[in-house]
C-alpha cells in the first residue's frame, strides 16, 4: 500500500483533514509539515493512517475530501500533529463539498489550481521514509492527474450513487468564520475615520479572487441605494426586466432563511451545487494569496459581494441589479465603475455612526454611487436632502431627475397600476423600478443613446417623464414579490403580517399598511379578534421611537423576543461548563436559568451579538411599551424559569411577555392553531401556569392577527417556522 500526501505551496500551517472514504482515511498536509507520519501512526490508533490509492486520491480530488461511504459519516477533522497546537483554517474544518453532475475532469481541474496542488509524495508503508518526487505538469495540473482524468471520469460515474454529497453546510459554516475574523475586525479598527481605505480594499479582494472592474463593466449594472425600499425597488425592476425575456442577476441583504437568497438568477436563489461549486472558487483564490497580504480575508459582506460578481459573470447574465449594503459612497458595491443606470429610493435615519445622524449627511453617503454621465434616478426626497443630492450630481457629472407619481402613469391597456407588493409607499419604489427598467431597456436597444450623451456632464435635476409602460411592464409590477416585505400568510383563524421594517420611516409605513389590511379582515370577520405584536429591533435602531409608532395599533399582547429561532434548557451552569452557558440577564442580575440556542442553521448564525445583550434588549423593549400605555414599573421583575430550567418570560400585571427565541413566542401567540407550529419534531417549551393562563384570551378569540416587525433577522427567524419550505 502507498500513502499519498498533497503538498500545497507557500503556506506555514500544517493542515489536516480526515475523511471517511472507502474504508481509508485522507490527509491534506501542507508542505513545510514537520511532524512525519510515523508519528501520526503511534498516535494511540485512534485514526487510521491509511491514506489513499490513485484512483481515490482521485476521487478526493474531486470532491474536495468531501465524499464518505454508503453511511454518509464524515470523521470530524483532526488537530493538527502533537508538534503542531495550532487549530487548522477554518477552511480547512470545512473541506466537504459538492460533486457536480458534470465535467468531473474539468473539476479536478479546477479545484488542483484553486488550491495550489503542485506535488505528489509517496511514502513507503514500511518505513514511513518520504520519497518525494516533483511532479511534472500538464496544463497547470500535475501530470499523474491530468492523464488519468478519462479514467476517472468513468470511475466516478460508476461508484457515483454509493457516495452521500457534502457541499452547501460546509460553505455556509466556512463563511460565517468571516463574521468574527480576527485580522478582518483589526482592520476596521485601524480605517475607522478613514472609510476610502476600506474601500480600496476591496479593490485588492476583488484581485485576489480573480475579477477585474473591468469584468464588471460587462454586467449592465443597475445600482439602487436609499433608506427604505431599495430592497423592494430592486425586486420590482429585476421582475420588470425578466418578464422581457432578459437573464437576471439580483444581489441584496440581508437574507430571511438562507443566505443563498442574497444572490438570484432569474428571480431565484442560486442552487445549493451551485453555491457550494462558486463559494469554494472564490475562497480557494482568496485563502491561497492570504499569507501575501497579511493573513486578511474580506469580511462576511465584502465576500457575498464578490462572490456575487462571480456568480453574475459566470452564469452570463444580461443584467445585474446591485442592491447597495450601507450607505452608497464607501459601500463595497461601490467598485461598480460603469453602471447603466442608478437609483435611489427615499432617504431617513439610520445607520448614524456610520453615515451620520443628519439627512445632509446621508444624502451625501447615497450620493456617493453617482457615477459620471450615467443617469441616474429617485424619488421625491426633503428640500434639504435633495439638495444636497443635486450638488452631488452636478459635482460629479451625473444627469439626475426625479420620478413621477405613480398615478402619472397612463396605461390605456389594463387601467390603473397594479402591484404585487402591499403598502401605499411601494407606489414610489414602483415608479422608481419604471424609470430605472425603462432607462435601462433605452440604452440596451440603443434608442436613447444620444439623448443620455446630450445629458451627460450636466448635472442638472430635472423631472423625468411618466411614459406609457408596456404590458410587460405592467405585468412585471403585477407579479413581483417580496418576501418579509408588507407580506401576509393565513393559516384557518391565524394571519401573520410580517415587515422587516427597522427605522421610523418605514415603521410608519408599516403601521399604515397594518392598519389597512387588518381593518380589511376584521371587517368580514366572524367573532373576536385579538391583535398581537411580536417586535424586536437590533443594533443602534431607536426602538422606543418605533414602538411608539406602533401604539395606535391596539395591540391586546406585546410580545418581545431575541433573534433566536429556537433554544434547549438546562438547568444548571455547572452541567455545560463554565464556557457552555449564556447567562439570562434581568436588572443586571443572573437568572437561576440560562438559554443555550439550538444549533442553528448556518445561514441564520450571527457571531457578533450575544445572547445577554439580546435579551437585555428585550426586557428595555418591553420597558419602553408599559411606559408608553403609562404603566408603572414593577421593581424585582424578573425572567420566569420553567421546569426545565429554561427562562421563559418576564412576568407582568401587563399583556406584555418577553420569550428566549422566536419559535416558544409564536407557539404561546398560536395557541396550538398553527399545525406548522404543533409539528412534534419543533420543541415545545415548557410554559408555567400563570402564563398560560395568560393565553386565554388567545384561546377563546375567534380569530388571531400577529403583526411581525422590527427586524428583518426577526421576520426571517419567523419564516423559517412558519414557512418550513423555504429552509429546504
């Protein structure tokens, strides 16, 4: 028997991963490895030192160690050697990834030159003496590979179905390790106050990884900034274009349930394959160079963003429409160099620490995405803000013009304006999405060509004209949806409104919405209603503001809780360790509980919060509403255990209760009614008499209206229970 070893250049980390893999398990290692594997073989026989064959080396190679046997059990990758204590890259932690259906060898191919595959070492098994052995390439691949890939093909195809597929987790864990990295956070510490830095930095990541902005030039892109709606005027132009026929791409955030959702091709998420296939060409670039340029990796968004741009390339879409993160200026989407057309939706407060705490100064910031002589487009804004965007246009070279009113637009085929998405302020980002699609569709038929050249330079802010929109235009407006957005689901006597919205301005947009589609059922409506409100908010968001907006309302219960979507008890710190519990806080006093979160899906995993200050945020949020209904507080208020230990919820003489994740809160607001909800496989916190007894209002109404809001994360934990098939 022959071991093989792979041994990747220009690196200093001793690397080593095990699979299960036909009986024999695999080694990656990295070549400046001192430890030999004699020493690995006295390791107490723990694992076995087998390593592969040509044929499963082969087969290693490509499906990236990440094919097991029949059982489908993977060995959890091992430390590295006893002369090695550091923990391996987490890129390394996460080696499984898919097989593609198609072109094995190009597969080999690809991933040999991601990861820098550059030698093949055989060892005597007798001996364990290395006898290493350059191995000469072919086409950028060592030749003992290149010349087998006929073979393997035909090997993979016939041992295909005994092999269980492990991809789309891996890549999902691997760039949630992007959300804490450590040389990531230090280097925001170092750009804060200088922001153009960062940017620049993007342009390394985005060379690093392969692209070029030149790349970018060819993707047609629609770039769309703003406060509220940019979200759902991108969704809008994106369903405008595609019903013309043409191959969309649509990047935005944040995700609901999975983070494939960020990145769309033809008005869906990219396939779970095609994610795992694209994510792992990217990292591999970005991992192989890391060690030239200090160890730094683009942070979680930056890496979504290039990874969208590669997606968007390779998958050669007619248009991309690129929903901007933070800001405008010196967000990474700003490397657009030669977009077709930009937008930007209505302007408020929020994210103040980074883009500033006046309208001035934000309008500056969305500005920024103006680009000279592209036109560009919004929607009526404040005097001062626009002003400030006018001077932004004119400085730059960019014609800006101001949309009409929705209702300024003629049809003479099917009358008024129909939209897919609820809510009297959609009306501005739909007509926001007809000047962009439109603009868009002139300058990819050429028609308009010398009118945009005439403006060019100009600067000047004019009001764009409300043309005649086509049926297809119409019909894209008709049927665009936005999840999380204004969105409504019935289930027998339950209806759940949800809205992700998070600043003032589009809370008052959301209580006006509110308001008029649970006016609308309760007025057909059989028995009593019981409205409740189920509210968090994150961040730096002013949550008293918003929950004063959501007064009005009539709320029987206010309901808080964490963007948990679900948690386990237990009943004593000791049990889990010192490091395993989250300690539940109340009044800056422990809980005799604590809440340990389930294991969450990737996609929903967020590292840079913890659960205390979650819950605290919680227990300030409900705070704030008894002092809105002028109740007065209740000294020594404290979070209730139940009989598993698990604190469930803050106690009141108010329809007020705060729940530790969102899976318990919609279970006590149903009641049992949603057989979703009831599924024996969901747990089922245990809740205390006096809190049940709470519920019986819940019980004997006729019919329950939940009214989901603060927090897009808080709607998209919601959605994953409510709607099981969007996590599948």
């Amino acid at each position: 028997m022959r071991f093989a070893v792979l041994r990747r250049p220009r690196t200093a980390t001793a690397l080593i991963s095990e699979a299960k893999l036909t009986g024999v398990a695999f080694s990656l290692r990295d070549s400046a490895a001192t430890s030999s594997l004699a020493d690995r073989s006295r390791d107490g026989g723990a694992r076995r030192r087998l390593l592969l064959t040509d044929d499963e080396l082969l087969r290693a190679l490509r499906c990236r160690v990440g094919l097991a046997c029949g059982s489908g059990r993977v060995v959890t990758p091992a430390p590295c050697a006893t002369k090695h204590k550091r923990r391996p890259p987490q890129i390394w932690a996460s080696l499984r990834a898919a097989a593609r259906d198609d072109g094995p060898g190009a597969r080999v191919e690809a991933l040999a030159r991601a990861r820098g595959l550059a030698e093949v070492q055989t060892v005597d098994a007798r001996g364990f003496r290395h006898q290493s052995r350059s191995a000469p390439k072919k086409d950028g691949l060592p030749a003992s590979i290149a010349n087998q890939k006929c073979s393997f093909d035909a090997c993979y195809a016939k041992h295909r179905s005994s092999y269980h597929v492990y991809s789309l987790q891996d890549a999902v864990c691997t760039l949630n390790t992007l959300q804490t990295n450590a040389s990531a956070l230090e280097q925001v510490r170092r750009e804060r106050g200088h922001p153009e830095v960062q940017l620049q930095a993007m342009f390394g990541f985005l060379k690093r990884a392969g692209l070029t902005v030149e790349e970018l030039d060819h993707l047609n892109i629609i770039h769309v900034t703003g406060t509220k709606g940019k979200g759902s005027t991108c969704a809008f132009t994106e369903q405008i274009l595609r019903s013309y026929g043409f191959r969309t791409g649509f990047y935005s955030s944040p995700h609901l349930v999975q983070v494939r959702e960020r990145i769309r091709v033809d008005g869906h998420p990219i396939g779970r394959d095609l994610f795992a296939k694209y994510f792992w060409e990217v990292y591999g670039r970005l991992d192989q160079t890391k060690d030239t340029h200090g160890g730094t990796m683009p942070a979680y968004f930056r890496f979504l963003t290039i990874l969208a741009f590669h997606v968007f390339l390779q998958e050669k879409v007619d248009v991309a429409v690129i929903e901007v993160g933070i800001g405008g200026a010196y967000d990474c989407t700003n490397i657009i160099r030669k977009p077709w057309v930009c937008g930007i939706s209505s302007l408020g407060i929020d994210h103040t620490s980074i883009l500033g705490d006046t309208l001035e100064k934000i309008a500056w910031q969305k500005g920024g995405i103006f680009k000279p002589g592209v036109p560009a487009f919004t929607v009526k804004q404040q005097e001062a803000p626009m002003t400030v965007l006018q001077e932004r246009a004119k400085d730059i070279g960019c014609p800006l013009s101001v949309c009409p009113e929705l209702d300024q637009y003629q049809s003479s085929v099917s009358g008024p304006v129909r939209l897919g998405l609820a809510g009297l302020h959609q009306r501005s980002n739909a007509s926001l999405a007809l000047q962009l699609a439109h603009c868009w569709l002139q300058r990819r038929c050429s028609a308009a060509e010398a009118a945009v050249a005439s403006a060019e330079g100009s600067g000047g802010l004019c009001a764009a004209p409300a043309f005649e929109p086509s049926p297809r235009m119409l019909r894209g407006l008709a049927e665009t949806e936005w999840q999380g957005r204004n969105q409504c689901l019935t289930r027998s006597s339950i209806t759940y409104f949800l809205d992700g919205a998070h600043t003032t301005r589009s809370m008052q947009a959301c209580v006006s919405w509110f308001s008029e589609a649970a006016a609308q059922r309760e007025a057909s409506a059989t028995g009593s209603v019981v409205r409740v409100l189920l509210f968090n908010a994150t961040g730096e968001r002013d949550c008293a503001a918003m929950l004063k907006l959501l007064v009005p309302c009539h709320f029987d219960f206010a309901v808080f809780c964490p963007n948990i979507t679900e948690t386990i008890a237990a009943c004593n710190a000791g049990q889990h360790g010192p490091g395993g519990a989250r300690a539940c806080l109340c009044r800056g006093r422990l809980s005799r509980g604590f809440t340990i979160p389930l294991p969450l899906p990737a996609d929903q995993q967020n590292f840079n919060v913890s659960v205390e200050n979650m819950l605290t945020r919680c227990l300030d949020n409900q705070r704030s509403w008894r002092v809105l209904h002028g109740q007065e507080e209740e000294p020594g208020a404290e979070l209730l255990i139940g009989s598993g230990g698990l604190p469930l919820v803050a106690e009141r003489r108010s329809a007020t209760l705060v729940f530790p994740c969102i899976l318990s809160a919609l279970q006590w607001i149903t009641q049992g009614r949603d057989p979703v909800l009831s599924d024996p496989s969901k747990h089922v916190a245990p809740v205390k008499a006096s809190v049940a007894a709470k519920g019986a209002l819940l019980q004997e109404a006729a019919n329950i209206h939940v009214l989901i809001t603060g927090s897009l994360h808080l709607v998209g934990g919601a959605l994953k229970h409510l709607e099981p098939s969007l996590a599948s």
